[in-house]
C-alpha cells in the first residue's frame, strides 16, 4: 500500500500534459479490456439474448461510480480550501509578529531579524523547493530560537504584551504544523483506488448490457473513457492542494527591514 502511496503521489506532482497523457493510457486500457470481454461473450454464446442484463443493471453500477467519484472529489476540494486557509493563516500570523516587533511597536530588532531569515528558510526549503512536503531543517532551527528569545524579552516586558507575543508565535506554528501536514498528506491512496476500480467496473458493466449490438458498445464504452479520462485528470491536478498557488509565497508576507 505505501508504494501505491508513492506511486500516486509521484503521479500527482507531474505536469497537466503528462497526467492527461497517463489516464488516457489507462482509459484507453481499461477501453480495450472491456471491449474484449463483450466480444468474447458475444462470439462465445449461442443466444445472446439470454446473457444480457436489463439496462437498469448497468445504470446502477455507472451510478455507485458517479456518486463514489463525486464524494472523492469533495475530498479532494476541501483538501484544497483547507490548505489554502492554512497557507493564508501561516502567512498572516507572521505578518502580525512582524508587526508587532516593528520599532514602532515593542521594537525589538533582533528578533524580528530571526523572524525573517525564518521566513526565507520556510520559503525557500518548504515552498517553492517542496510545496510544503518536506519539513525544513533550518527553519525549524530559526523557530526554535525566535521562540527562545521570545521567552527572554517577555521576562522584561509588560504582561499583555508577553502574552501577545506568546499568542503570535503559537498561532506561527500552528498554522506551520497545519500546512505542512497538508502538504504532505494530500492523497487519499485507498479512495484513488476504489474510484479506479469502480471505474472498471463500470465499463465492463457497460459492454455486458451491448452483448447484442457490439459497435453500439464500442461508442458506449469510447465516450465513458473519455469522460473518465477528463475526470480523473481534472482530480488529478489539484491533488496537490498548493498546486496553482504560486501567490502565496511565504516570502511576499513581510515588508523587507530597513
């Protein structure tokens, strides 16, 4: 199961063009698999008409497909709004912090130099180089240090403004933790793979209700594919919730010091 884990994410990360061309493989696969069947069991029987199905048969199971497909892409688009929110959320509590280490505010310079050289690390090693995926070494660094000198300054500072800053640098992490637990944990293997198999199952449903009229079949089963096809490559594309999402580059969320 962990390599179809891997196999699925390193599908996700490909460009549009290559996913479109990796389900029209399969579409086209599936196409023939279950062509081959219908004429198989069309040359096989003697009476044909014995072996076909009502046509509220194949409907039914066209429908399971439909409906499975529908409830995985709501997963796939809340996955997506979640993590936009958590990129939104990351970036405003970094610009509140930075505010509020501003001279004109508690104006503590040091700290707010960390916070930036934080946020280069988190752009650059988390986002733009893995699209939150991967867990920045450095910026953990950084974190660990703005919130030690943190906990320094408050013992000098007034009570609310400690518990301000306290406030700040949790809502930081948080929203950190959130996005990149997001970003690598995206795709839902097990339900990838059920909508693949129902989606066979859905084209052999189709050919076993064409028994009797095997070109009618084909065009059936040629114009399922190509819905399928445009299905599973519109999922496919935004698998990756912070795909298409180049605007939210952490490093865009700070005024640059003087």
């Amino acid at each position: 199961m962990l390599l179809i884990q891997h196999l699925l994410e390193a599908l996700f990360e490909l460009p549009a063009w290559l996913q479109l061309i990796v389900f029209t493989t399969w579409s086209l696969l599936v196409l023939v698999l279950s062509y081959g069947f219908l004429l198989f069991c069309q040359r096989r029987q003697h009476r044909p008409s014995e072996w076909h199905p009502v046509a509220p048969f194949s409907t039914s199971i066209t429908t399971l497909f439909a409906l499975f497909l529908a409830f995985h892409a709501s997963t796939v688009w809340a996955n997506k709004a979640r993590a936009e929110r958590a990129h939104i959320a990351a970036n405003m509590a970094l610009k509140r912090l930075d505010n509020a280490l501003a001279p004109d505010q508690l104006n503590l310079p040091e700290i707010r130099h960390k916070v930036h050289r934080y946020v280069a690390y988190v752009a650059k090693d988390e986002w733009r180089h893995g699209r939150n995926r991967v867990v920045s070494d450095r910026a953990t660094t950084a974190f660990r240090e703005i919130n030690g000198m943190l906990l320094a300054a408050a013992r000098d500072l007034p009570s609310p403004d400690a518990t301000q800053l306290n406030y700040l640098i949790n809502e930081v992490a948080h929203s950190r933790s959130d996005k990149l637990w997001l970003g690598a944990n995206h795709t839902e293997s097990s339900s990838w793979l059920i909508v693949f198999a129902l989606g066979v199952v859905a084209h052999f449903a189709i050919a076993a209700v064409h028994f009797d009229r095997p070109k009618a079949g084909l065009v059936a089963l040629a114009l399922f594919a190509a819905a399928s096809t445009v299905a599973y490559t519109s999922l496919g594309m935004i698998d990756d919730p912070y795909r298409f999402l180049d605007s939210l580059d952490p490093a865009t969320s700070l005024v640059p010091m003087d």
